[in-house]
C-alpha cells in the first residue's frame, strides 16, 4: 500500500514537470471528492490521457489577425492612454496604458445617443431648442425655439459635438437628467464596461472616466447602431430650422478627410472629445477593405491634431504590421 502510495505521488510528480502549463487539470483530479483507490488511480491516468491529446483551437483563434513582424512593438504616441482592437476577435493589437482611467470628454454623447434611442423616439418628429437646455462649451449651432427634427438635435450632438442639443435629447427622452445618467451606467455595466463612469450626459463634467478598453466597447455597441454609424460618417449636418435659417455643422471627426476614408480603408463611424483635464480624445472604427475592422481609442493626446495623428498612425502601422487570415490564405495561392 505505501509503495502504490509513493508509486502515485512520483507520477503525479513526472506530470507536473512534463506539463506545467496544464496542471490545473492534475489539481482537479486531485481535489475531488475522495473515492476509492481505484477511481483515484483511474482520475490520475485520465489526467494524463487529457494532457496528451491536442485540443482544437477556438474559432476566434483561427480568424484572429497574425503579427508579420514581431519586432515591431508599434509607434510613439502622444497620447497618455491608447489601443487598437481587431473588431471581429477582440484581440489586442495595441496598448499604451490602458488600465489608467480617464476623463473622456465628449466620448460621452455615443452613450447619451444610445441610451437615447433606446426609447425609440421618433426622430423624424418636430422639437426645438430651449432656454433650459443651454450649455456651456464647444459651440451652440442651434439658435433657441427655432423648429428642426430629433434627428437633426442628434446629428448635432454626435457630428458637431453640440452640448446643448445633447441636452435637448435628454429633455425629450422624458426622464430627469438623474435618472438619464443612471441609465447610463447601467447600460456601461450591462455592456461589461466595468471600469466607467458617467456623472452627465454631454461630458462637460471631468468625473465622466474610463479607460481605452472600456471605449472600444463603447464604440462596438455604437457603431453597431445603423442610426449613429450613419451620423458619425458624414462630414456635416445640414439642414433647415421652421425660420428658414439653414444650419451647416462641421464634424469634428477631421479623420474623414484622411486617406483612412479613401480606398481601400472607411472611417466606418467616430467620436472626438475634449477637456482640459481629459485632453483630447478620439475613438474610431476603421475598415480595410470593407472587412477588417480596427477601433482605435485615443485617449489626453495633447493638441487638437495630436490625437488624429495618433489615430493615424495607429492605424496605419497596424494596417502594415498585421495580416488576416484571408490575406495569409491568398499569399499562399
């Protein structure tokens, strides 16, 4: 008995240092519940059985995008915090930072759009700006009482940044200001952004934090709304108000002037934002060849240009430094 006894611990041994990697599974046979000799025996052999056999990668695995360089660890940024993510698989391409949270700035309305449209409003509804409405920062575009769509208020907010339509949108979603921004937060959590939080609707408040990897989900679940993609592509809004004013909002996205929006890569949607203690920000889903998809999150950059630089770059070292699985298969032909 004692010798089968050593006879077990020396296997078991063996296998630890054969396989260190996987010894979780010899811990599990381990620690269940006590049988006889015979199933503790049986449990050590289908151990190792497991730690023989090869296990299929994970799909994601297989369409993950492959690295052509291995010593190319990426470009100097200004930004203090910053990534890029493959869309499809979710792998990490890029990183500066990304655990320190941060004021975000503006980042802010793609939750507020979301949240807004969650009550499916009717945007093509008639509504106007009020008194009661009005913010401080960034630019009004919208004068007072004059009639234009929800959609238009929207568009204002998401393209021209426009804090006061974005506070428009939050008195016409019917809710108070305290229980909007709750809605807020429990959306970050229910879309696993577990290291964010919003204390206002239009960014204005430095205690609106996060950090990049928070912000690539805030930009998946956004761009993934046809309502915000479609607003965050054009490069203005456009439109006429009941008094016959017309209304032209430059976006503040200056990427949709860049090769990043000509053949063969799509700004497929984006967010700027900016305040003195956040600096300046920028998230955005990036295409190439209308297939693979990047979002890169920028986050204190130091000047207005600086964080479009940083984007670009960012998105063109890894546009060159990394291939997907449909480019390997078709250099291999």
């Amino acid at each position: 008995m004692v010798f089968r006894l050593v006879a077990q611990l020396v296997l078991a041994t063996s296998l630890l240092q054969m396989f260190p990697p996987d010894t979780a599974l010899i811990e599990m046979a381990a620690t269940l519940p006590e049988a006889g000799e015979r199933v503790q025996t049986a449990a050590v052999f289908e151990a190792m059985d497991l730690l023989g056999r090869d296990f299929p990668e994970s799909k994601d695995a297989a369409l993950e995008p492959v690295k052509l360089d291995p010593n190319s660890i990426g470009v100097v940024t200004s930004a203090v915090s910053a990534t890029v993510v493959d869309r499809a698989t979710g792998k990490i391409l890029f990183e500066k930072n990304s655990a320190e949270p941060r004021s975000i700035g503006s980042l802010v309305k793609l939750m507020t759009a979301l949240v807004f449209l969650d009550g499916n409003p009717d945007l093509a509804a008639r509504a106007s700006l009020q008194s009661e409405d009005l913010r401080s920062g960034a630019t009004q575009h919208i004068q007072v009482a004059d009639e234009i769509t929800i959609r238009d208020l929207l568009h204002a907010s998401l393209i021209g940044s426009d804090n006061s339509a974005t506070a428009a949108l939050v008195r016409l979603s019917g809710l108070s200001l305290g229980d909007f921004v709750a809605r807020m937060n429990e959306k970050a959590a229910a879309l696993g952004m577990q290291n964010t939080t919003f204390v206002d609707s239009t960014g204005l408040s430095s205690e609106n934090r996060s950090v990049v990897h928070d912000i690539v989900k805030l930009i998946d679940w956004a761009m993934a709304n046809e309502i915000i993609r479609t607003a965050t592509q054009l490069p203005a809004a456009v439109f006429t108000g009941s008094s016959g004013r017309a209304y032209y909002i430059a976006s503040t996205d200056e990427l949709l002037g860049s090769f990043l929006n000509q053949d063969p890569y799509k700004i497929v949607g984006g967010k700027t934002g900016f305040l003195p203690e956040a600096g300046y920000c920028f998230g955005s889903l990036i295409s190439e060849n209308n297939v693979h998809e990047i979002i890169v999150v920028v986050l204190g950059s130091y000047t207005k240009d600086g964080r479009f630089q940083d984007a670009k770059a960012l998105a063109a070292w890894t546009f060159k430094t990394f291939d997907w699985p449909d480019e390997l298969a078709s250099q291999e032909l």
